[in-house]
C-alpha cells in the first residue's frame, strides 16, 4: 500500500520548521491562499452557469477592463484575510492603493501582495486561469505599515507562488528552501505533494511569447525569436511555441519541462508591461528556487529596485541557459 501525500500543511510545518520559526504562521498563510484558490476554483466549475463571466464595465488602476471574475477573485482574497490575524497589509494588481488591517496589527507578522487572477482574458473560453503571490515580512512594530513598506526588493520575500486552475487546481510556492507543488484533491478538500522539490531543466524545447507584438520588439528581441526557429539539431531548435495568454499556465510549463517565456520591452516602451512587485518578483524567486533563471534581458529581475507599488517591468524568465542565451541578443552581443 502506497503512503498517503502529505498535506500542505502538514508540509509546511514538518519541512520548514528548520527553516523559520515562523513555520506555523506560514503554514495558516499558505493555506489559507489554499482556501483561496478553492473558493475560486469552485465559481469557475459553474462560470458558464452563474452569472460571473463578461467585464463589469469599469476599469482598474492598470487602465485595462475589469472581468466580474476579477473582482469575485479580489474579493475573496480580502475576504479571506480581513481577520485572519495573518497579514496587517494587502496590496492588490486590481487596487490603486494598499488595504490595510489595523485590527490584524501588531500580531500579524506578514504583508501580502498579489495577482488575484491572471490571465482574466481567458475567463470566457474555458482556458487556464491563475493567481499570483508575494509575502513580505513586516519589520515595523511601532506603527502601521505603508505603502512604501510594501515596495521592497525581490530578494525580500519570505514566501511566494501561485495558484494554477487548469485540468486541477494546483499550489506551488517557495519559502526559499526550493519549490513545492500541492495539487487539490475535491474529493477531500485537501491540498496534497504532487511535486516535491520541483527543479527546471537548464535548457528546454519551448517558448512562449506573444507574437502579434513582434513588430514592437527591439532588433535583438526579433533576432532572438527568429533564432529559435531555425533548425539546428546540436542546439535542440528549432523551438516549439507554447502560449496560452496565461502568465502562470506558461511559467509552470516551463518551470516542469524547461524552456522560455519572454515578455519583452517594445520600442518606446522600454519598461514592460507586467508588475514588478505582483508578476515579476514572485515568480522569479520561484523559478530561481528551481535551478531557473529570471531577468529584464539587461539584469536579475530579484535585483530591480521597486520604486513603486505598480511599477512594470520586462520579463525573460526560464531554463537557466535559455535566458542566457536570450539576454545575449537582447543586448546585442550575438
């Protein structure tokens, strides 16, 4: 008879403790991202049901229309935290400003920053969905945080993830110590290891990229794709594309099997345009765990100063010796 999976956590707190005396607080922050990704996961079951696909007509700090999906997936992360006595601040991609919980404060140690749902454009077709995450360690305990305490470097974060909806609904996260990946079991509401120690492959056979903004990209970027389609059989190319519009559906592809995903600055746009602090950060720090690489084309991501709580950024994140090798037309040294 096989051993059961452990739980999340039950993980958590058995693997980590060696890592932070904090295991258990991280434990009930983790799961109860957990709880999130159930509750959203069960509206999506019924999405073409209930009456929760389409946009709500308004627009969110980011000047890009709002899915009622958005907003259900906002509201139940602030939901689920308000008095959780977990976090004393959320800021959201969907929220111009942090929302604070001064009833949570000074007990609660942590700040959470996140993506309630990426890739909301895929809400009405039935196509991967998910949720990115960002803790931070609350350092001040003579007053409330701020807005600029929440805009801090990537190499400040305690523990980072995502939640990924697809054919299962799927955690995985790091605290530093590599990454880890729960699939939830519907049956019992539990999330179980399905992926221990995840490490990506150093060079793979995919990338991702949107390529109807080919005509944007620098020369180096340009040159760069073309290169992948060329055949070559010593260097495993040419590349298949594999691209979902799913930010997070596309890095846990590679983050498994290995290979590229580019979302590159454009000419006249040079700073990108996913967030820093909510798409960038966290997931580079959980690629890095992996063996992986991230970076602008020009540096680490992990390394980018944050100046602001919206802030954008290129990304080029993947197999180790993909992105290197991605950086070195992006700045033109091919």
């Amino acid at each position: 008879m096989g051993q059961i999976p452990l739980t999340l956590s039950r993980f958590i707190i058995q693997k980590q403790t060696a890592y932070s005396g904090d295991a258990e607080e991280l434990s009930g922050l983790l799961s109860q991202i957990g709880l999130v990704g159930k509750l959203i996961a069960q509206d999506l079951r019924r999405a073409g049901l209930i009456d929760i696909l389409g946009t709500t007509g308004g627009m969110n700090v980011q000047g890009e229309t709002v899915k009622k999906l958005d907003e259900i997936a906002n509201e139940t992360f602030l939901k689920a935290f308000h008095h959780s006595e977990l976090v004393c601040a959320v800021a959201s991609e969907e929220m111009e400003k942090p929302v604070l919980f001064p009833e949570n404060w000074p007990q609660a140690k942590y700040m959470l920053l996140f993506d309630p749902l990426d890739g909301s454009s895929n809400t009405d077709c039935n196509m991967p969905l998910g949720a990115i995450f960002s803790v931070l360690k609350c350092e001040r305990n003579d007053r409330m945080p701020t807005e600029d305490d929440l805009v801090r470097k990537g190499t400040e974060q305690v523990a980072a993830g995502y939640l990924l909806y697809g054919s299962s609904t799927m955690l995985v996260y790091t605290v530093g110590q590599g990454v880890h990946g729960f699939t939830l079991e519907p049956g019992i509401g539990e999330y179980l290891l399905s992926h221990e120690r995840i490490r990506t492959p150093v060079r793979g056979k995919v990338y991702g990229a949107n390529e109807g903004n080919y005509h944007k990209w620098t020369t180096g970027m340009k040159k760069y794709v073309d290169d992948l389609k060329v055949p070559d059989k010593n260097a495993g190319k040419p590349y298949s594309v594999r691209y979902s519009a799913c930010l997070v559906a596309d890095v846990h592809r590679i983050l498994l099997g290995g290979g590229i995903y580019l979302y590159p600055g454009e000419l006249g746009k040079p700073e990108g345009k996913l967030r820093l602090l909510y798409e960038a950060n966290p997931l580079a720090w959980v690629v890095e765990q992996a063996g992986g690489r991230a970076s602008t084309g020009i540096m680490r991501i992990l390394d980018m100063e944050a100046k602001q709580l919206h802030q954008r950024v290129p990304l080029i994140i993947g197999s180790a010796d993909d992105v290197l090798e991605a950086e070195e037309f992006i700045q033109d040294r091919r």
